[in-house]
C-alpha cells in the first residue's frame, strides 16, 4: 500500500539536520574562548563588591555596637573571610563570605585582620591609628596587571573607592 503525503508537508532530511547542528557546534566552539575575559570581570567585579559590601557592615556594626567588630581573612583573603563581633570575650559571627571562585585577593599590607573601631575606622591592629590601604582583586593565575584586576582603595577615614588596575588610590 502507498501511502499519500501532500506536497506541502516536507521536513528536513537527517543529513539537512547533521549540517545545521555541526554549523552551531563550529560557531559556539568558535564562540566559547571570547566569554573567558567577560567571565573573569564579571568574577573580580562580584569579590571586589563583597568585600567591599563586608568592609561597609564592619564600619557601620562597629559604629553601632561600639567597637570591637573584626574582618577576619585568617589563612589569606583568597579563602573567604568573616565579620565578627568581640564583646567581653564573647564572639558573635555577624558575616562570613565564603572564598571567590577563581580570584585572587591580596591587601597591601599583607594583613589578614583588620579592625574597625567605634568610630567605624579601618585599622590593621587592635587600638592601633586608622590607615589607608588597598586590596588588589585579580583572576586567579593571571597577573596583577590584568585588565579585569580592580583596586579597591581604602582612606584612612575608612571610605572605600573602586579603581581600575593601573591607577593608583588616590591620596
């Protein structure tokens, strides 16, 4: 028996369909290597924000609670860090930001506690005089002269700026 099929009604041949797939294979291969930078701003702007976004609460919890809240990178910037408080021996976890993929943090000092008095002050030791610092956010295994890097630049008030790599904090 033969069947009737409309002249109207085609669809597409397997080899047709081979084609068109092997087409957008080449094109997203091709595609692909060009998101990596896009991919790396993306990741250094969001670790720039939240260590940022957890400088401002050390500032604003120590101003409310009087002093003693620390940011504690212990074991280096890259693996996370936490916003605590410290009263009468007491200690209350306020933050802890788990470690950004693939980013590397240093701080210029190499300091991995920093503290903020009631005045909501960075320090980089206990009772110590506020001062000005900055923490260079890069991709991991690139340089830190890498265009996606951004400096956050910190007063010695405390005010925290962003600056792209290659500029300095301003004084």
């Amino acid at each position: 028996m033969q069947t009737y099929t409309p002249a109207g009604q085609q669809g597409f041949t397997a080899i047709e369909l081979m084609v068109v797939v092997t087409i957008i294979a080449v094109l997203a291969a091709l595609a692909g290597p060009s998101f990596t930078p896009l991919i790396e701003r993306w990741r250094v702007r969001d670790a720039a924000e939240a260590l940022t976004s957890s400088l401002y609460l050390a500032r604003s919890e120590a101003i409310k609670r009087g002093g003693g809240v620390t940011v504690d990178a212990t074991g280096g910037w890259n693996v996370g860090w936490k916003v605590i408080h410290t009263q009468n021996g007491a200690v209350t976890d306020i933050q802890a930001q788990p470690a950004p993929t693939n980013i590397s943090i240093t701080q210029s000092n190499n300091k991995t506690v920093l503290y903020a008095d009631r005045w909501g002050m960075l320090t980089e030791s206990s009772g110590a005089a506020a001062v000005a610092m900055n923490f260079l956010v890069y991709p991991e295994g690139k340089s830190q002269t890498d265009i996606a890097a951004i400096r956050l630049c910190t007063s010695a008030s405390g005010r925290i700026i962003q600056v792209k790599q290659g500029a300095a904090c301003p004084a």
